[in-house]
C-alpha cells in the first residue's frame, strides 16, 4: 500500500507522469470521514495515496478510470476539473474534486517562417508541446524556436517520417508555398488516422487551388471539408502576430467549443436589458 | 488538455515544500453562475503573498489571500464560498457575478 497522499506529494507524482506521458486523475475528497484524502489513478492502471476506506479507493478508481478513458469529462463542457458525487457501496455518497491530466497534445507546425514563430510561444502557452519542421536550415534551428520541444529539418516529399503523428495530433500547415502544403496536406489525408485537427494558412485562392490538387488525386470532399483553411478566426488580423493570435484562437474554440462571436454579440446586455421593450 | 498555468502552480507548490516553507494551496472545486474562472483554477500562497495561479484576479481574490493567510496560521483547511453576485449593482470593480467555492488548506513541508 502506497502511503498517504498530501497537495505537494501529489503534485510532485503528476509532474513525474507528465515526464513520462503518462496520463493521471487527481481525486480529492471533499466531506465525509475521509475528507481530505488523495487518490491519484494512473492511465498504466495503478493507483497512488492509501485510503482507510476500501469501498471509497475502488469508487475512486472506478471514476479516474473513466475520466482517463474520455468516457466521462471531469468538469462541464470537456474541462478538466470538477466536483462529483461518489457513492461507494454501503455508504453515504461523497463530493469528490477531480482533477484529470493528459499528455500534451502534439501541436505540429510546418514550416518554420515568420509565423511559425508567434504560433510557436502561443502554442507552448496554451499547453501544447510545439514540434517545428521545415526543409531550410537556415529556418529550422533550435535557437528560433526557445518554446518548441523540437525543431526538425526534413524533406517535404516525405515530412512525417520521423514525427509520430495520432488521431490527437493537431497540425498547422504554414509552409512557404503552395506546392509544399499539397504535399504535406496529401500525406495527412492518406494516413490510416489522419489527425483530428489540420489547418492550413493561406488565401481563398491558395487553399482552392491546394483542394483542387488533391481532388484530381481522388480525395473526397467530405476530407477536404476536415481541412480547416484557411485556418483562423475572421479578426482582420495582418502582421505574424496578429494572424498567430487568429489561429490560436481556432485553437481554443476547437477545445473548449464557444460560438467564436464577439461576447457582446452573444450576450446582447444592453439591447438584452436596456433595449427599448416596445420595439423589442 | 492543461494549461502551462496549471502546471506552474504545481511546479511551485513542490519548489516551496522542498524549500521548507509551509504554502496554502487554493483551489476552485465548485462554481455557479458567470464566474471569471471555472474549476480548477487555483493558486499557491506564501508568506509574502502569491508565488503562482490566481483563482480570479479582482473578482473575489481578496477574500481568498485573507482565508489563505488565516489558514497558513492554523492549519486549519476551510472551503470559502466567494459570492461574486451581491456586488452586481455596484460599481465595485469587481463586478463578474456568481459564486465561487474555493478549497483553501495548507500544505507543509514534508
């Protein structure tokens, strides 16, 4: 049996799983007898912080279990933490604190340009573990890219040889020119999982012709629709900054799931409150 | 997936306890209504203040750093229950409405 688990110990074993890439759930329990009692589940299937109550530690398992298999979210709208109620068999159901930790998602940027740059800090900031490729060694070296994990020089006739690319990979497309796009979007598409999120930068008449390139190689439309291009929120955005702080926010709403409209828009509080009734 | 403030606020909260200062450890465990930060926000409390996290910035934070540091004396963990919404037809600066439930307690050094 693992001993006790305080705040400090359990902080120290999920940054260890995160060494390690090993997913984890932190449950804290809230009221009751056990109040104050730690559990952490490992997505390996073992499990930290000893627990007096059997019936409450296999509760508890059950539960991180779940979070880490995405069967459950552990807060509303896909957050990653929130309050539960648990019930073990024989006793009186417990608030349980949950908090879930995953590997990092990969966040892929092709091409290493001026845009690469800012998109690079953000995605770091946002909690990605940023990978940079590019074909120019003069682009693709380490000391540009302080927050990326690792900085790639590749081939583009063959740019994910030596990057693992999942379902959960999310990729940002922003290479020099059209025909490199063709090529790196064209081995996404064709993988047995293409990743979960790609976009690709670039004007209306760019993206089409790079669809239109693909399609006489016979992929479907219904892939080409996946493909967010160009990618970005509408912001009017112009300088690598600006346009970074567009595809960050893509990035976002893609996790979290907002509407992308300006707040006031959507809530309206002044027409919503102060509007005139008769009109309204 | 976690934020990089997440994972700060857990990096200090082993930085301070390896270095023997007892810290308090707050953390949103339940909010309703319009809060400015949902579950699992948090922050880490030392002696001189704030080392990492916030649990809200303006918005109730205050009421927070008083708990943290009564409970940094005691030893005591309490759950303090932020109401965000009395302030809602006030020009306090601190208007965002709803209720945060913040799980305050201490941590020492081990």
């Amino acid at each position: 049996m693992t001993p006790h688990l305080d705040a400090a110990g359990a902080a120290r074993r999920i940054l260890d799983a995160r060494e390690t890439e090993v997913g984890v759930a932190s449950l804290l329990v809230l009221d009751g007898p056990n109040q104050g009692a730690r559990r952490l589940v490992f997505a390996d299937g073992h499990a930290e912080g000893a627990m007096d109550d059997a019936e409450l530690a296999s509760a508890l398992d059950e539960l991180g279990g779940r979070f880490l298999k995405g069967e459950l979210s552990a807060g509303r709208r896909g957050r990653d933490a929130g309050t539960h109620q648990v019930e073990p068999p024989g006793s009186d159901s417990v608030p349980v604190y949950a908090e879930v930790y995953l590997p990092p998602v990969t966040l892929l940027i092709v091409g290493a340009g001026h845009l690469a740059l800012p998109l690079t800090r953000m995605g770091r900031l946002l909690g990605y573990r940023v990978i940079v490729l590019d074909d120019r060694p003069d682009f693709a070296r380490s000391e540009r890219f302080p927050d990326a994990e690792s900085v790639r020089l590749v081939d583009f006739q063959a740019p994910f040889a030596q990057v693992e690319i999942d379902r959960t990979t999310h990729v940002l497309l922003v290479t020099r020119g059209h025909q490199y796009d063709y090529e790196c979007l064209r081995r996404l598409l064709l993988l047995d999982e293409p990743p979960e999120y790609v976009g690709m930068i670039g004007s209306r008449r760019r993206v089409r012709a790079t669809f239109h390139q693909l399609r006489e190689e016979g992929i479907s439309v219904e892939d080409l629709e996946r493909v967010r291009a160009p990618v970005g929120l509408d912001l009017g955005a112009e300088t690598p900054e600006e346009i970074a702080v567009a595809v960050a926010a893509e990035l976002v709403l893609f996790r979290r799931g907002g509407t992308g409209r300006p707040l006031i828009e959507v809530e309206g509080v002044a027409r919503r409150f102060f509007g005139n009734k008769e009109e309204g | 997936m976690n934020t990089s403030e997440a994972i700060d606020t857990l990096q200090a909260l082993v930085h301070a306890t390896d270095g023997g200062e007892p810290v308090v450890l707050a953390t949103v465990v339940r909010t309703r209504g319009s809060t400015p930060r949902k579950e699992g926000a948090r922050m880490v409390v030392g002696r001189e203040g704030i080392l990492a996290g916030t649990v809200g910035g303006g918005c109730g934070e205050g009421q927070v750093l008083e708990a943290a540091g009564e409970v940094l004396a005691d030893g005591r963990t309490r759950t303090v229950e932020v109401d965000l919404t009395e302030d809602l037809l006030t020009l306090s600066p601190a208007v965002c409405g709803g209720i945060l439930e913040v799980r305050v307690e201490r941590v020492d050094p081990s």
